[in-house]
C-alpha cells in the first residue's frame, strides 16, 4: 500500500488543479535554473556564479562570512564557488579590517564585467515577466511568496506533534 505522500512524489499531475504548491514550486524554480545556467553557458560560467557575482557589493566587496547567509547557501558550497570564480579571476580576497579573521571578497574589474552581463540577464528576465503578467497578478504571487517563505523559515509548517 501506498502511503499519503506517493501521489506527490510519485504521479505526475495531470493539470492546474491536480499539482500540488511543492510540485509548481519545485518545476517553476527548475525551469528557471535551466535557463539560468543555459545563459550562463555562453559565457563560461553558471548561474551560481551569477547569483554569487550580484551578492557582493561591486564597490566596497562583501564579508565573505556575510556571503552565505545573504545568499541562503552554506558555507561548504559558497567556498567551492568562491575559489572556482577566484581560480578564473572574477574576485581577489582582501584582508578585512574589522576582523582580523575574516576577509573581504571583492570583484576583479573581469568579475565586475561579469556582474554587469548577470545583472543584465536577471533584469531581462524580470521585464519579460513582468510583460507577460498583470500587475494584480504579479502582486498576489509576491503576497504568495512573502507567505511560503515566512512559514517555511519559521518552521510553521512541521511541528513537533507531526508524525
């Protein structure tokens, strides 16, 4: 016998009304992700690249302790992206002044280059949206978001007494 979850994990939903939030979430966000890194192809890099390139600040640089959490990654990936865009000359490492443990991740004027082609692609993407949906529209989905996303970072979906 199947248990409760099998038809989320396991079925492919048939139309609008059959798909769970999690499976429009999930393939929504994939989607986007593709296209992200299929861009990000033309050029050499990827989209966590991208992504990490428009975290740090393009004039003073970025804590690189501040980097992960701004970014919703942790720190074992945020590393082997750092050294992958460092070995290809997008960012220096700076000794930070306010402490003497940590470092500054600042843009190569080649990372700043390539921050300005991400920026590019992400403001693209947001306007070709933004054509395609009304303003109500794009409302609500963002009142949907701010929803999920407060629930989910504060554990208001799974309690304790949930078995």
């Amino acid at each position: 016998m199947h248990n409760k979850f099998y038809y989320i994990w396991e079925q492919q939903p048939l139309n609008m009304k059959d798909r769970t939030i999690d499976y429009i979430l999930r393939t929504t966000w994939l989607a986007v992700q593709k296209m992200y890194n299929e861009e990000a192809l033309k050029f050499d890099s990827t989209m966590a690249t991208g992504f990490t390139l428009l975290s740090i600040d393009p004039e003073k640089g970025t804590p690189s302790t501040a980097l992960g959490p701004k970014m919703g990654m942790e720190a074992t990936s945020l590393s082997r992206i750092l050294k992958a865009m460092e070995k290809k000359g997008l960012i220096d490492r700076h000794p930070n002044p306010e402490d003497g443990r940590g470092v500054i991740i600042k843009l190569t004027p080649f990372g700043v280059q390539k921050r300005t082609y991400s920026k590019d692609r992400v403001l693209t993407f947001n306007e070709k949206i933004k054509n395609n949906i009304s303003d109500e529209k794009l409302k609500h989905f963002n009142e949907v978001a701010d929803v999920i996303l407060e629930m989910v970072s504060n554990k208001k979906i799974y309690t304790p007494n949930d078995n």
